[in-house]
C-alpha cells in the first residue's frame, strides 16, 4: 500500500484547515478516473495544514489505513460502494459514533452519493472536504450487524450497472490488431440479437411474495395477503419508513406507509437489496433505526 505525506504550501497555510486528513483512495476509482483522482488530491492537499494520502490495493489495505487513521480526519475517494464499505468497517469496530466521514465521489456508481447531498464533482467535492459541515444522519442495523444507509428493496430490484468495455474489442485492447477477431465477434452478437429477447430475473424477484412486516411489534401486513413490494428506508428523528405496496387486483392498490424504529419481514426464504448489495435467503430480518448515528461532510448552507 502506498503512502504520500503532503503540507500545504506556505503561502496557502494561513486559509489551510488545522485538522489532518487521511485521504483514502480506492483502486477501482484510480483505474476508473485516475485524473479525477489526481485533482482531488491535489486541492486536498493544498487547502489543509497536512494530508496523508494511502492507495490501498484491496479491502484489507483499506481497511488497516482506516483502521490507523489516529487523529486525522479520513476522507474516502470512491464510489457507493467505497463509502458504504468504510461506514461499515468503522461500525464493526464501535467506531462510527465518534469519526465524521468525508467522501470525494469516484466512480461509476454514484446513486448513493448524490441522494446523501454529496456534490460529485472533483472539486466541488473537495472543497466540500475542506470547507463543508458535518451533518448527522440516520441510519438502518439488522440484526446481523449490517448497516443500511439508503434503502431496503424486497423482492431485490435491479441495480443499474453502467457498461464497461470489452476487454477484448475495447479501444486499443488485442482486437485492435486483429481485423479477424472483429470480424467473428461481430458475427456472433448479430446472431444473439435476432434470437428472442429473454427477461433478466433478479434472485428474489418473480412474482408476489408473502411476507409478514411489523413495526414496531405491530403488524402491517400478513402471509395471507401478497405484495408486490416492501422497502424500508432511514427517515427522521431515529424512525424508518417502511412502504408496503400490495399485489394489486383490478384497481391500483393504494401502498401502507407507517413510520417506526423497528421493522421486522418474515415469511419464506426471501432475498433483499441493502443499499446495493443483494443478501439473502434469510427467513426472518430485523432493521433497526439509529438516529444521527453517522457523520458525513456536506456543503455548508
């Protein structure tokens, strides 16, 4: 795992931050947008009194720099997924509570980011870093001690996942030099087009499914009735929001909607999408909210 230790100049140190940052790079984002990379770097290290960049190689690598952070402040540059993997590290470790989180986006998959707040370009996201406020936010437990810091989906709906190129015919990969090559894959994706065109299923996701949900020790819906969906997502003041939507028959039902600390789904082997990971089968979950139980940098208002 690399290291870089960089002060702000001299002449920048009198509008520098005191606190020291520990900038955390995620090695799917150097592959992915390295010069966004670099320029978050470069205005990171130029508006604080003192920064210490780790180019962690894989999750061990990022998590021991999180883990050494000491004082400094760490600031993730990454993707959903790299923020989510840092405020579930910091969970495990009874960390959270007390670290305030600051994120420069990277990546192709930014959903997560932007409904946060988080601005997403390289610079407005790091002088977010530098010149932003910590806000307290709401977040979801279960009771496998995962965390949840968007949204619950039952049955699993789909995550877009944006196109990458072919390792193979992509710019300036082997196909280049090989005009044959071209010539064989282009057969081969006219003949997959002409054939019918097949549903992608999703684990979890066909058809109705019986599930019983109680907020609060309450019940919302029962086996006896099927739905179409449930998500569970952090509201306000330590509540979630939970929206039942029911299998409609004829007329469009109307979805439940009821706010509670504690949802409990149960019924036959379900999977479900936490933020973007898909988990499951499981028989029974329980989500808990947690009010303000994490910090993030956000743009001052």
């Amino acid at each position: 795992m690399a290291e870089v230790a960089t002060s702000a100049s001299s002449s920048a140190n009198s509008s520098a931050r005191s606190d020291p940052l520990l900038v955390v790079v995620d090695p799917v984002a150097r592959r992915t947008d390295g010069e966004s990379v670099r320029i978050a770097k470069d205005v990171l290290s130029a508006g604080a009194s003192h920064t210490k960049v780790c180019l962690p190689d894989g999750p061990e690598e990022f998590a021991r720099a999180l883990g050494r952070r000491g004082s400094r402040r760490p600031v993730v540059v990454g993707d959903d997924s790299t923020l989510l993997r840092a405020v579930a590290l910091l969970h495990r470790q009874r960390e959270l509570a007390e670290c305030a989180l600051s994120m420069v986006p990277v990546g192709p998959a930014l959903g997560l980011a932007r409904s946060l707040g988080l601005p997403t370009g390289a610079v407005a996201a790091a002088r977010t870093v530098l010149d932003g406020a910590e806000r307290r936010l709401d977040l979801l437990v279960d009771d496998s001690d995962g965390v949840v810091l968007g949204t619950v989906a039952i049955p699993p709906l789909p995550v877009p996942v944006p196109g990458r190129e072919d390792p193979v015919s992509g710019p300036g990969g082997p196909a280049s030099f090989r005009p044959w090559l071209r010539t064989c894959q282009s057969l081969v994706r006219t003949l997959a087009s002409s054939r019918p065109a097949r549903t992608a299923l999703v684990p979890g996701a066909a058809g109705p499914a019986r599930l019983r949900v109680e907020v609060d020790g309450s019940t919302l819906v029962d086996l006896d009735q099927p739905v179409e969906g449930v998500s569970v997502t952090p509201g306000a003041a330590g509540a979630a929001v939970v929206e039942v939507r029911p299998l409609s028959v004829g007329a469009q039902a109307s979805p439940l909607t009821v706010s509670g600390r504690t949802v409990t789904v149960s019924g036959a082997h379900f999977r479900y999408r936490a933020d973007a990971v898909v988990c499951g089968p499981v028989g029974t979950r329980t989500w808990v909210a947690r009010e303000g139980a994490w910090g993030l940098t956000l743009p001052a208002t």
